[in-house]
C-alpha cells in the first residue's frame, strides 16, 4: 500500500460570510480505507464533502487527490480528478424522466463512454450488484421504493468504476432493516472494488457496519479520529455523548424554549 493519502485535507477553512463553517480540517483517507465522518447536524460535514468535489471552494488549506493539490486546480484537471469519484446521494437523486437503467448508466452516456445497447447492459450487471433484478431496469424511479431507489443510486455510484465512492448519509430515510441490507450493500461493494470509500452520517449503525476508522467533526474542526473499534473507548466527552445520544453533554443542542 502507498504511503500517499487517497484524500489529504490540510488546515481546511470555510466560512460563509462571518460563520465559520469549517475552522481547520485536518484528515488524511488512504487507499482502500473506509472512512466515515460523523458529527451533529450543522457541523460541517456536507461542507467537508462539498469542499472535496469542488461544489464549494474554501478560503484557505489544502485538499489533495492521491497527492495532487486540487485547489486552484483548472477545469481540465479538475474534470479528470472528478472521473476519479463515484457519489451515492442522501436522498439517491434520481432523474424522474429517465428509466432505471438511463439513471445507472448517466455519468457513463452523458461522457459518450458508452453506446445505448452496451450502457443498458452495464446497467443490468450493476443493478444485480445491488440485488435487484434485470426487469427493474425499464421502470421509472417513481415506481421504486426508497430503499429501491437507494440501491439503483448506489448501482449508479459503481457504474462508472470510481476509485473513490462518497456516501452522503446513506440510510436516510430507511427502515432500521432496509438500512442495514444497504449497509451490507456498501461493505460488499466497496470491498470487492478496492476502492476508497468516505461516508457522512449520523447513523451510529452505519459506522459501526461501514467503518474502518471514523472521524467526528464538531464545530469545524476534526475532534477525534481513530480506528472504529476505538469509538467505543475514545476518553472524548464530545464523542460519547454523540455515539450514545445523549440529551447531557458538552454538546449543547440550540433549543429554542416557550
């Protein structure tokens, strides 16, 4: 394994206008890591996520791609550092006007890499991936149920063969059961592609199923990061509280009270 970071970020600052949104991140994803951010809602963990695809840029520090600083990068680097991502979106983001398989296969036909007949059948070798069968190609995303349409966005993640899959809060949404089958999905996935895998979420049965370490963000800075059978034994304060749910803490939810 190379000791070159798959994702480095260094001193990372983001803020819009006087909120500071992500003070100094500092985590560094090697190759082949599965690596999952947890932390409150507002955070900064979408900023985190954003800031790496190059949706948001931020005012300062560093964000490099196997070494390469993609910062100030130019759109043609920039496009190829891009081919390099795959993205599994919280809310599975499919396209409404598009059948199953055109949704799979999108990034693949919009990039002209694929003819319709070869994209249709990467799409059904995909869709199998996920557990769902080959009929289910000719549906539209209206008749899928969540946890089907969670399965074909992840079908759509792979499709492309990224060397890195971003997860965005991958069980919203789900029942407790559907949830852990796409857990499951994704440890299998990822696993058997060798890729790079960086997830946020809030769902502590995630972690503790997707995880090979865990990072937890707290008002814009990485508070404590570590191997996920760690978490359970982090000595963090803010960390306990959050893996348990409590109400008591040094978090301090903002309340509005009657």
């Amino acid at each position: 394994m190379t000791d070159t970071p798959k994702i480095s970020l260094k001193g990372l600052h983001k803020q819009f206008g006087p909120k500071i949104v992500l003070d100094s991140i500092d985590l560094d994803i090697m190759p082949g890591e599965s690596m999952v951010i947890i932390g409150g809602s507002g955070s900064g963990k979408s900023v985190t996520l954003k800031c790496i695809l190059g949706l948001l840029h931020p005012q300062s520090g560093s964000i490099k791609v196997d070494g390469e600083e993609t910062i100030g990068m130019g759109r043609k680097d920039r496009k190829r550092i891009q081919e390099k991502f795959g993205m599994l979106f919280q809310g599975a983001a499919l396209f409404d006007s598009l059948p199953v398989w055109e949704n799979v296969t999108f990034g693949l036909l919009a990039a002209g890499k694929a003819k319709r007949r070869e994209a249709k059948e990467i799409a059904i070798e995909n869709l199998r991936s996920v557990g769902l069968s080959p009929d289910v190609a000719h549906l539209s995303p209206a008749e899928l149920s969540g946890g089907m349409q969670k399965r074909v966005g992840l079908a759509r993640a792979i499709a492309s063969k990224p060397e890195i899959i971003f997860f965005d809060e991958p069980t919203t949404g789900l029942d407790p059961i559907m949830a852990d089958v796409i857990n499951e999905l994704i440890v299998e996935r990822v696993k058997e592609m060798g890729v790079t895998a960086l997830t946020i979420t809030h769902d502590m049965s995630s972690v503790r199923k997707i995880a090979d370490k865990v990072a937890m963000i707290y008002k814009g800075n990485i508070i404590w990061s570590g191997p996920r059978n760690d978490i359970d034994n982090s000595g963090n304060a803010y960390v306990e509280q959050f893996i348990h749910g409590r109400a008591e803490g040094p978090i301090q939810m903002e309340v509005l009270k009657a």
